[in-house]
C-alpha cells in the first residue's frame, strides 16, 4: 500500500507540472473548464485503480487496470513530449500577444497534436509493446568448461510482478512459449508476486512446468518479496518444489555450482560482500559458478569473485525513454549483456512491470547456453 501511495503521489505532481506547462504551450488549457475536466478525470482513474486493488484479480480487472494505466502513461508522455512541443512554439515566434489567423491555426495544431501523439504512444505502449514478450538467447563461453557441461541451458525468468497488471494466465502462457526450450534449470531472479492472494496458485502453476526443467527451478529474492508478505511468501515456497537460494549454493554437480543472494536493502559494499562470501562458502574455486542476484550491483561483486555468470534484474530496464535514462544514471549494469574477459553478468528487463506500459524495452524471457572456450 504505501508503494501505492508513492506512485499516487508521484503521479499528482506529473500532473500539476504538466498541466502548468500545457497552459505555457497553448492558452486554451490555461482555461477554468479544461482545467477542472482535467482533474475530475484525474479523480476518476485515481479512485478506480483503488477500487480494482481492492477486488479480485482476473482478466477484467487485469483489462481494466490496463486501461486506467493507460491514461497515466499518456501524461507521462505528454510531460516528456512538452518541452518539444514549447521549442516549437518558440520557432514558429507565437506569442500571447502575437496571434494571428495563421498562427492561430498553429496553435490549434500543438493543442491537439500534444494530446493526440501522447495518447498513441500511451495506447501502443501499454496494449502492444508491453504485452509483446520477446525471447533473447546468449551464447555464454566458459574458461575450463567441462565437455558434459556443454548445451547447459538455463532460463530466467524475472520481475513478474504478478498481480493486477500481470493476471495468472499471461504467466501460463510465458511457461507454455518455454516448456519445449529443453531448459535444464529455470530461474526466477526475484519479484515474483505483488498480490498475496495469488501466491498459492501461482506455486501450483509453476510446479506444474517443473518436468520441463530436470534439473529444477530455482529463485532468489527480490525486494518486492521483502515489502509484502515476506514470512507468508518464504514459507509457501519453502514447502514446495522450488530451491530458494538466499547467500547459499546449490550443487548442479561436482563442477556446477547455483549461487544465490538476498536483496541488499543496506546495498553497501561490506553488505554484499558479506552476502556473497556466504553464498560462495561451500562452493569449490574450480567450479563453474552461477550467481542469482535480483539486484545488479553484485554484478560488479561476481567480476571480482570471478563469477562466471551472474543473472539479476530490478530495474526493468527502464521500461521507457526518460526513465531509462535515469536508471542508467543509478546503475552501472542497468541492461542486457556486460562482460569482463570471460565472465558475464546480465541484467533482465523483466516480464512484468512498475505500471503496464513499455516503449523501446519490451517485456523478456532469456535463455543462457553455456559453451566450451573453443581453444
């Protein structure tokens, strides 16, 4: 809930600047009646996105949730779109006091066309790109791979956020795209679920892939774990058949060895590598080492632990233009692939998301096979 409240909060103040720069751009949204129109509406989307929190999840809500979300998106955009908007109107040397016929039919122009190309990238985003799941698959060369080891194939699977925005039979149809992948392990790098009343038959679901996977499926945690019911959730998947790893290991066999580490809400470097150290304690220094880390961070830990694969997620990538650019900012590895000599470390950009919209980061399952340094 107070997640909830952040993301309100957030979006109260997007909508005072924009309607503020709106005005700046064309005079009409200056106007008493736009101005209160456009905070009724704001009411509304608002009071039924707590009305849809509040019931249960299932493909109408899921539809409906989408829609009222897709109304945030296009102020989102519309924010990001103003500024060009403003620069045109500068160039085209409109003024308030400076409005001829011509110009006034310039002025109609950026009072529609604002809304309008918000809109469609607010529709394309939320009912297109982020429902449009892609499968990226990696090559991954191991120094001193044993031979049996070769066409390892693992999959992750992170940031779900199952939950209003992401329904129980979208996850069905992700594992029904990756049952004949012939994965040997399936991992889940935190995140699983927002809406606790879904957590017993999402377990179910995912055990009923687990034949898919001979090897298991496994799980570290994300810190969406550790803000809902963490004791509930933990407990749940303690009694079924997915392995947690929280700064443990799992041995795959005598040279494969799964790490896996908690959420660092303390994400200093002493507290990671202390996490670390303990997920590396049973495991043998010739091994090949796999780390699951919701956070990316430990990216740069599992370098210089001479990790050879590190698999988190968090950051969704950005989800879109604007927002990407301030991940960035925050994390070093913020998306894709990085490298340093022969280890790796990916950063998934996630199935679900923070609100249902992406723009140029669409929604991924990856697929990681390992291979033999060719000699």
């Amino acid at each position: 809930m107070n997640f909830f409240l952040i993301v309100i909060g957030a979006y109260w103040l997007i909508s005072y600047v924009l309607i503020k720069l709106m005005g700046i751009i064309v005079p009409l949204y200056k106007s008493p009646k736009v101005r209160i129109s456009y905070w009724c509406l704001n009411i509304l989307m608002i009071s039924g996105l707590g009305v849809l929190r509040l019931i249960e999840v299932n493909n109408l809500t899921f539809l409906g949730g989408k829609i009222l979300f897709s109304y945030i998106a296009m102020q989102v955009m519309a924010l990001l779109l103003s500024p060009f908007f403003l620069i045109a109107k500068k160039l085209m040397n409109i003024t308030d006091d400076n409005v001829d016929e011509s110009k006034r039919r310039m002025l109609k122009g950026l009072a529609y066309g604002l809304p309008t190309l918000s809109l469609g990238l607010s529709l394309y985003g939320t009912f297109n790109e982020s429902e449009n799941i892609k499968i990226t698959e990696h090559n991954i060369t191991i120094t001193d791979l044993p031979p049996d080891l070769s066409g390892f194939k693992i999959v992750q699977l992170s940031d779900i956020h199952l939950g209003l925005f992401f329904s129980l039979e979208k996850l069905e149809s992700v594992f029904e795209s990756i049952k004949n992948e012939q994965g040997d392990i399936l991992v889940i790098t935190g995140d699983l679920i927002d809406d606790i009343s879904m957590l017993r038959k999402c377990i179910a679901l995912i055990e009923k892939y687990q034949v898919f996977f001979p090897k298991g499926i496994f799980i570290s945690w994300g810190n969406h774990e550790h803000m809902r019911n963490f004791t509930l959730i933990e407990q749940a998947l303690s009694n079924s058949s997915i392995k947690i790893l929280c700064n443990s290991s799992y041995k795959i066999n005598e040279r494969l060895f799964l790490l896996g580490v908690d959420y660092p809400f303390d994400n200093t470097e002493s507290k990671r590598k202390n996490m670390l150290e303990a997920a590396l304690r049973d495991v043998p220094d010739n091994a090949t080492k796999l780390l699951l880390s919701h956070n990316p961070d430990f990216i740069e830990d599992a370098y210089d632990n001479k990790i050879d694969l590190t698999l988190s997620g968090h950051t969704h990538g950005g989800q879109f233009p604007g927002f990407a650019q301030i991940i960035s900012m925050r994390y070093k590895y913020y998306k894709g692939l990085y490298r340093r000599g022969n280890l790796y470390g990916y950063v998934n950009v996630g199935l679900g998301h923070w609100m249902p919209f992406r723009l140029g980061c669409r929604p991924e399952l990856a697929i990681f096979i390992l291979k033999s340094e060719e000699v």
